[in-house]
C-alpha cells in the first residue's frame, strides 16, 4: 500500500511533468480525497489518528500551506479560461457565447481565492494558538508527549 508520504514523495517527483488534463483532474481528486482520508482519521478514527495536540498543529500548518498555494491555483485558471475565450476557443452546448459562463467563473475563482487566503490565515491562527499546548496533561500517563 502506498502511505500518504509516499505520494506527497510521488507527486513532488513530478511536478514539472509529464503532466495531461487526466493528471490535472487526478491530483483535485487526489486533494478531495486527502480531506475525505482526515475526516475519517480525526472522526470516527480519532483515537488512533488523532492523539496529540501536536498533530491538529500539524494537520492545521499543513493545510494552511495547502489554502496558500490555492490562490495562484485560482489565478491559473482564471487566466487559461480567458486565453482560450480569447482565442475563440470556448463555446456552449447552447450555442450561446461563452462570455457570461467565463466571466462567472472568473468572479467566483476570485470569491474562492480570496476564501482561500483568510482560510490560510485562519489555519495559521491555529497554529498561534497551539504552539504552547502540549500532550502532558495531568490526566495522561509519562509516556505521552
């Protein structure tokens, strides 16, 4: 079985390709699967993957880095869709221009990067928050951390 690190190790080997638009949608659906993979090890999970306060630190500083890298992400995009409208690449299954559709689009990958920088900020709150907090309370054994 390929661990998590395994395919972060994966992924970092190929970032400047070969890439396809196969790839591209693999790696939102990968990113899609990775929360669904958190919710189920910080829910019913918990108890084993969700131990320590070191670990929300963790996860948290992780998915800030991850809400940082969305706006570029978001921007990429928006640019693609407007080059290809540009260049008279877009049309509808109407037959109707595709202007409105893009420029929709365009609004709301503006709306989600800008979401997505006050989530990375929120994430790094997090961060703030825990960085004295630790696994020793009086309630859990020496061995804890």
């Amino acid at each position: 079985m390929m661990t998590p690190k395994r395919l972060t190790v994966e992924l970092d080997r190929r970032l400047d390709g070969p890439h396809d638009d196969d790839h591209t949608t693999a790696a939102a659906d990968l990113a899609a699967e990775a929360i669904r993979f958190l919710n189920y090890a910080t829910g019913s999970h918990a108890p084993a993957g969700l131990v320590y306060p070191a670990t929300v630190y963790t996860v948290a500083a992780n998915l800030s880095l991850a809400a940082s890298r969305m706006p570029q992400l978001f921007d990429q995009l928006r640019e693609w869709l407007g080059e290809q409208l540009r260049a008279g690449m877009l049309g509808t299954d109407t037959g109707h221009p595709a202007d409105p559709a893009i420029s929709a689009a365009w609004h709301h990958l503006t709306v989600a990067a800008n979401h997505a920088s006050k989530l990375a900020t929120a994430l790094e709150d997090v961060q703030n928050d825990l960085a004295m907090v630790n696994g020793r309370g009086p309630n859990r054994s020496e061995r804890a951390s």
